[in-house]
C-alpha cells in the first residue's frame, strides 16, 4: 500500500479509464477470426490463403483485465475518500436559490 494525493489519484484513473477504452475496442472477436480459403489450381495442386491474427485474444485479455482492475482499485480508493472527506464551503455554498420577495407597498401612501 502507498499514499498519494487524491489529485494523483484522479489523474491515474483517467489514464487507466484511457487504456481500458482503447484495449476494449481491439477485444472484438473479429480481430482474432482466422479465415481459410482454398481453391483447386489443378487436380493435384490446391492453393490456400489464410489470415492468422498477429496477437491471440488471451494476450490482449490480459493486460485488459489488468488495466479494468487497476481502474477498479483506484476508483475504489477516490470514491472512499469522497464519502470519507469533509471540506469547508461558505454557509451559502449548500443553500436552495430564493426568490426576492416582492415589494408590497400599501395603498393610500402612494406619494406624488
């Protein structure tokens, strides 16, 4: 365990929200397809082409699930110290707006 500033904090979990978003989006179950065609050149010779995926899924799971759960943890971490920290406001700060009452002014002392 190590303290930091919540403003290290805050800046960690933006950067690992960052890099969770970007290895979901390579997570797509299209990026790991292998495709194979083949096609008969002749009657003893076949051709076939075949597109394998440079990363298996298991690598890119990986340091996914590391990133989400480093996120979970730091996000864990800030949202303690959010319900756990008192800050000092001005009396106002916690206020509803009010209206002005409005100015009555009572009749017969209307002046000219």
């Amino acid at each position: 365990m190590m303290n930091v500033k919540l403003a290290e904090a805050l800046l960690r979990r933006k950067e690992l929200q960052a890099k969770v978003d970007q290895l979901h989006t390579i997570q797509a179950p299209q990026l790991f397809e292998t495709v194979m065609q083949r096609r008969q050149v002749n009657e003893t010779v076949d051709d076939i082409v075949a597109k394998v995926p440079k990363l298996t899924a298991a690598q890119v799971t990986a340091e996914y699930d590391f990133y989400a759960r480093q996120l979970r943890l730091v996000d864990a971490a800030i949202q303690q110290a959010n319900w756990t920290t008192e800050v000092e406001v001005q009396n106002t700060v916690m206020q509803d707006y009010e209206a002005p009452k409005p100015l009555i002014v009572p009749s017969g002392s209307v002046s000219k």
